[in-house]
C-alpha cells in the first residue's frame, strides 16, 4: 500500500493564483477549463494516480523490467494500469477534443503528469514519448496525418 497523497488543493492554488486560470478560462477553447471543473478534474486524476499507479511503484522498483527473447516484460500489473490509465483519458488530457483529446489547458496537463510521477516515476515514462509525438503531429503534421494518427494515440 502506498501513501502518497497528491496535493490537489497547493495545485489548483497555484493554477488559480499563479497561472491565472480564471483568465485562462476567457479564451476561446478554454471556456471549460473553470476552476470548479480543472478542481474535479485534478481530483480524479489524484484518486487514479493513488489507487491505480502508486501500489505499483514498489513492484516497478522490486520486479524492474526484463528482457527475454527480445522482448522486453514490464513488472506485473503495469500494462492493465497503462490501459486503464489511456482509458481515463489521462495520457491526453491537455491534447484537442477533435483527436480525442480532454481538451485542457497544458498547464492542467502539467499537473496531472506531476502526479503521475510523483506517483510511480518509472511508469510516468511510459506515455512521455507518445505525448511528444502527440504534440509534434498536432503542431506540424497535415490533417491526413492527423486524422490517421492522433486518434489511435
């Protein structure tokens, strides 16, 4: 059992008082991104990254990956939470609504990775390189591209 206990309330401060998310939330595209929303938003995003993500730390820590054939085995458990977590949406919370995306400022996106790694360092790996090209798409490719790729991811 893990005790971690993401601090949900120093986040939406900082986003609300710092980052000026009430600002943020004029913008074309943002409108929903309110603070009573970006606060139910981080507190899903905390309950999965303390019940589903943290148990698993020491397990990736114990079991470490192996390679075998080839192939590389990540430590039990962490594939099904990998799928759950695409499931959540959280791999692209703060990617465009029109690709699949949860359609959150970055900042918001931010927030949940700091989770994450807070969490379980070793898995928040895992979905950084996707978020990468994910981005890289988004801002260079053409919309063939994009309607071919950004979906799947």
């Amino acid at each position: 059992m893990s005790d971690y206990k993401a601090p949900t309330d120093d986040m939406l401060f900082v986003l609300e008082h710092i980052a000026d998310l009430s600002d943020l939330a004029k913008r074309q595209g943002y409108e929903h991104a309110d603070l009573e929303t970006v606060g139910g938003v981080l507190g899903e995003a905390a309950r999965f990254m303390e019940e589903q993500l943290a148990p698993l730390n020491r397990k990736g820590d114990e079991e470490g990956v192996t390679v075998r054939n080839d192939q590389v085995f990540h430590p039990e458990g962490f594939a099904d939470a990998y799928d759950r977590f695409v499931e959540a949406g959280w791999n692209g919370i703060s990617m465009d609504e029109g690709h699949g995306g949860g359609g959150m400022p970055w900042c918001v996106g931010l927030a949940v990775q700091e989770m994450m790694t807070a969490a379980n360092m070793s898995f928040s790996l895992c979905p950084l390189l996707t978020q990468g090209a994910i981005d890289a798409i988004s801002h260079h490719a053409d919309e063939t591209l994009q309607e071919i790729y950004l979906p799947k991811m």
